[in-house]
C-alpha cells in the first residue's frame, strides 16, 4: 500500500463510517465495526515504513486520510488520530535524533515490533491526561520504579479514547523529576473504569484508565528517562496539529450535511440560508487549507519556529472552525435539525470539542500571541 492508496482507502470508507456513526454515538459505544474495516484496509498500518509493511506515511498524508475519516464519523477519526500519534512519533523520529536523545540498539528493536503490529492491525491509544491537570506532562502524578523485572507504573489517567479497545497505551509518568514515556501492553494491570458519558464524541470511548502494572525495561520509550517533554517540543504536530485534521473534516461534513438537509426540503431558494451555507463552505475549504500548510510543513521543515507557528495556528483555525461552521448551518436548517438522531444535531455537539482539546483554542491562540509580540511562547508560559 502506498500512501495514496492510503487515503483513497479512506475516502471511500467515508460513507460506510457515516452510516455507522449514528447508532455509536446513540449508545456511547466503541465503533468496533469502523476499527475492523481500517484494520482490513491496512489504514493502522499509515504510518509505518513500508520495510515494515506499512505505507510509510507523510504527516501530510495522515493529514488527508484523518479528514476523510472525519467526514464520516469524527469520534472514530479522533481515535484514528491517537494511535496515529504513536505510530507516526515513533516512524518519523529520525533514528540520529533518537541516538542523540540516548537510544540504543535495544529501542529500535523494540519501536520496529511495535510498528510492524500495526501493520498487522494493532491499535494503540494514548493515556496522558490525568483528572485536575489536563494534559500538562510536566504536572502528571502518575509514577513509575526501577524493579527488578523492569518498571512499575501506578496511577490513573482520564479521557483516554479507545480505552479498553487498543492493544497498548501510551502512558506519561514520572520519577521524580523526569516524565517519561512508556508502552504498556493492554492485560493484567490496566483497569478500565467507563466514566464517559460525554456531549461530544461520545462514541470515542474516552474512559478512565488505571494502572499498577509492571512492563519490561524496553517499554521505556527510547530507552532513556525523561525525554517527554523534549519530543513535546521537538514534535508537536502530533500533541496539536494532528487533531486539527478531525476537525477541519468534521466541518466539511458539517457543511455537505446542512446542504442535503436543505436541499431535501426544498429550501435553498432562501437567499439567507444559501448565504448561511456559503460562509460556512468558505471556513470549512480555509480551515483544511491551514491543516494542509501546517502538515506540508511539518514534512518539509520540522522543528523551526515558523513550521511551530502553523502547527498552532492550524488547531486553533481548525478547532473554532468546527463548532463555528456547524452552529451555524444548524441554524441555517432550523430547528428541526437540532433533533437527536439527525446528523447536524451530532456534528454540532461532536463540534463542541474541538477547542477544549489540547491545545485548547485559548491557549494556542495565547502560544500565537507571544510569537506575534516577538516572546518565547514555549518559555514566557510552561505549555507541557
């Protein structure tokens, strides 16, 4: 598979994910059925190296494809984008970069099984947030030990989507006062506590997640302690820019779906409604225009100042975009798409999630600020 075959594979998943999405987000449920249909598709592969049967995926490529799967069902797009995150940090990490942070020979053994199930159709989630501190990793409380057989893991973290689905998570911990990252294999010490009951993407399964779990040394990312906050800084596409794709798609869908509610009924000989659905086209088409500068980007100039710049800029164009675009045209339709089970009243709520996602809109807005007045944003304000 290549990358193109890639995103052509999504795109026409779009109208099965669509169909599906309804009943997954009526009973709160995990879209098991959209996960088969990637996995057969070979898309949890994306971002795999081809010498390790994947399609050795661009982020601009992952761009692409998490979009079309945002048309169709952003909950299952948002979960996407969290194994996305692991596997494309740990694909796109130059291997002179993760020497220099320290890694030996054993981390590229371990990262390369890692990828090449995958590959094979294993998903991994991402467990950083903890309740009372959000997303920052340098406040994170859940811990870890040096034993015997390697670490031991104890705390709980919250809103961590796929929970209970993935094959391994992610996890942020510290020791002191290093915050490093592990892979921990799903099983005994993981516990699953169904705490989500959401407004938006409720289908995304972001339960409560607790650990007191013993994994082997080589689970330890890159094999050194304390680099977490580093990749934040030397790779933020994948904490930012990589949830501007879904809902950049989210309000494609948003759009496309007041046009056939409209014109179902008959109503788009109204000139304030046409108006109404033209505006939000424009944002929709601008919002996936930034999401696209952002990745091409990140591709072709990662890690400077300007290319940070855009990965802001796109998660928070893309994140106020959303909820903007399918108020909007949910007003448009009127009130009879604010019932539940029709596709705007989902979209609007799944929308609402958008600027609460870290980053939040807020704060990359304030990240954008700094720049614009010539500060250090990552220095005047600690981010992670």
């Amino acid at each position: 598979m290549t990358p193109r075959d890639a995103i052509e594979a999504a795109r026409k998943l779009t109208p099965r994910l669509a169909e599906r999405a309804p009943g997954y987000d009526a009973d709160g449920t995990f879209p098991s059925g959209d996960f088969t249909d990637l996995a057969d598709a070979g898309l949890l592969g994306l971002m795999v190296p081809a010498r390790l049967g994947g399609a050795g995926a661009t982020f601009a490529d992952y761009a692409e494809v998490a979009m079309a799967l945002a048309e169709g069902s952003p909950a299952t797009a948002l979960i996407y984008n969290m194994h996305a995150s692991v596997t494309g940090a740990l694909a796109l990490l130059p291997d002179d970069t993760a020497t220099a942070f320290g890694a030996g020979k054993e981390f590229f053994t371990y990262r390369d099984g890692v990828l090449t199930a995958a590959a094979d159709g294993a998903l991994y989630a991402v467990a950083m947030s903890e309740r009372g501190i959000g997303s920052r990793l340098s406040r994170v409380r859940t811990s870890y030990a040096a034993v015997p057989a390697g670490w031991h893991i104890t705390g709980s973290k919250a809103f961590c989507s796929g929970a209970g689905h993935a094959a391994a998570y992610l996890i942020a911990a510290r020791r002191d006062d290093n915050v490093s990252y592990f892979l921990v294999p799903a099983g005994e010490g993981i516990r699953v506590e169904e705490t989500w009951d959401s407004l938006g993407m409720r289908a995304t399964g972001s339960h409560d997640l607790h650990l007191d779990v013993t994994v082997p040394r080589d689970a330890l990312v890159g094999g050194v302690e304390g680099i977490t906050l580093l990749i934040a800084q030397v790779m933020p596409q994948w904490l930012v820019a990589s949830y501007a794709a879904v809902y950049a798609g989210l309000a494609s869908a948003a759009v496309d779906a007041g046009a056939a509610d409209l014109a179902q009924r008959g109503l788009g000989n109204a000139g304030a409604v046409r108006a109404r659905l033209g505006r939000a086209d424009a944002q929709a088409c601008a919002a996936r225009a930034v999401v696209r500068l952002a990745a091409r980007r990140v591709d072709a100039e990662p890690g400077t100042q300007d290319t940070s710049r855009w990965i802001w800029r796109a998660k928070l164009v893309a994140g106020d975009t959303a909820q903007e675009v399918a108020a909007s045209v949910l007003e448009a339709c009127g009130a009879s798409a604010a019932r539940r089970g029709h596709p705007l009243e989902r979209l609007y709520r799944d929308a609402r999630c958008g600027a609460l996602q870290p980053a939040t809109s807020d704060v990359c807005a304030d990240w954008l600020g700094c720049a614009v007045l010539g500060l250090d944003p990552d220095a005047e304000t600690p981010r992670w």
